[in-house]
C-alpha cells in the first residue's frame, strides 16, 4: 500500500520554541493532505486539511497562526508548531490522500516541557 | 452531540469469542463510513468500508444502517491480535473527503 511518512517521530521541545513536523507521501502524489491531532485517551481530531498550492483549511477552534502550515509540493506538508506550551504536547498525525483511500503517516509524539 | 459516537469500552472477551460494536452519526448526509483499528501509540489502519448492503471480510462483518444512522462491526473467533483500538470514521463527502473519527472502543482479547 501507500506509505506516507513523517519526521521527526518524537520530539521534545522546551515552552516558547517552535517545532516542525514533515509529512510525506513516498510513492503518490497527493493533492490533500490533513493534519490530526490526539491527546491520551481520545480520538483523533482534524486539525487541518492543506491542499498543494493553496491555504491551509483550518477546522473549527483550531489556531491558524499558531499551526502554520505549508503544502509546497505534491508529496510534502510541513505542520509548524509555533511558541509551543505544555497544552501543545500530543500526539500529531499527517495523513495524504490518493484517489481512493487515505494514508496515515506514523505520528509524531510532540512533548514541550 | 459529538458527530461520530461509540460505545466507550474497553470490550474484555475471552479469545474465540464475537464481539460487536457500534457507532452512531450525527450528520445524516454523510456519504462513507468507515472501521479503522490503532494499535497503542501507532497510527490508525483502515479496517474496512462499510456499505449499506453490509460486508464481510473473513471474521470481520460490517453493517451500515442510513436510516438510523448507526454503523456496526462484528468480530467473530476473536484472537489476541484483534486486541486494538477500534474507530468509527465517517466522511461527510465533498471535496475535502475529510475523516470524522469516533472516541474508540478499546477491545481486550483474553488467552
């Protein structure tokens, strides 16, 4: 199937740095791109949905300005965290989209101390 | 109301036993539904889709209800490696073929 990765896998920052996020589709191309996010014990919630070329479609109470993100090309989606704080600590999922199904990367386990 | 709910679990049963699930929606022109299963710390997996006629891939039964708007999954035989995290998806269609994940049902699978 479908791979789409994500780097870095975990990441521990400290309250007020920003923190990057990849997303990649290895081998399709994806014109869409969406971003999720989980906290221990819940589901997970669309944060985002980035299409290639255009702005990010942010979901409901979702901060734009403090999750900036980019879809520069047809395989890569950026997600940056900015001026992180302990709330921020989750567990950030990028899924890419084909014509058929979506592709969950692997998550990136965000920790800010 | 959340748009996607599930039964809370955890679901504990004895390895071959069947075990169901279900799901409600909220949304009644939702177009796909969807079972996924996340296993402790890693990413969702498709499972399988769900369509209104039901379907079956080896122990695994789903069943859409548009009327009630309920999904479900069945598992029968169950064995260890079914133990997971199972999510109800819903996408509301359109162009975005956003996902709307339920909470999870948690199900142990017992030796």
């Amino acid at each position: 199937g479908a791979v789409v990765s994500q780097h870095p896998s975990w990441v521990i920052c400290k309250s007020g740095t920003s923190v990057k996020i990849e997303c990649r589709s290895l081998d399709f191309q994806a014109t869409t791109m969406f971003w999720y996010r989980q906290f221990p014990k819940q589901s997970l919630m669309l944060m985002a949905t980035s299409n290639e070329g255009s702005k990010a479609t942010y979901e409901q109470g979702v901060e734009k300005d403090k999750f900036l993100i980019n879809h520069a090309s047809l395989t890569l989606s950026t997600l940056t965290v900015t001026s992180a704080h302990p709330e921020d600590s989750s567990f950030y999922i990028c899924s890419a989209r084909n014509s058929y199904e979506q592709y969950f990367g692997p998550g990136t386990r965000l920790t800010v101390t | 109301r959340k748009e996607v709910e599930q039964d809370p679990g955890p679901f504990n049963v004895p390895e071959g036993a069947t075990v169901a699930f279900n799901c409600t929606y909220s949304n009644s022109a939702s177009q796909s539904f969807f079972w996924y299963r996340q296993d402790c710390r890693k990413e969702p997996k498709l499972l399988m889709s769900v369509y209104s006629s039901g379907n079956e891939d080896g122990r695994f039964t789903a069943q859409l209800n548009r009327a009630s708007q309920y999904i479900s999954l069945l598992i029968r035989d169950s064995k260890l490696s079914d133990s997971a995290t199972y999510l109800c998806v819903v996408s509301p269609g359109g162009a975005t073929n956003k996902l709307i994940f339920g909470t999870g049902t948690l199900l142990a699978v017992q030796p």
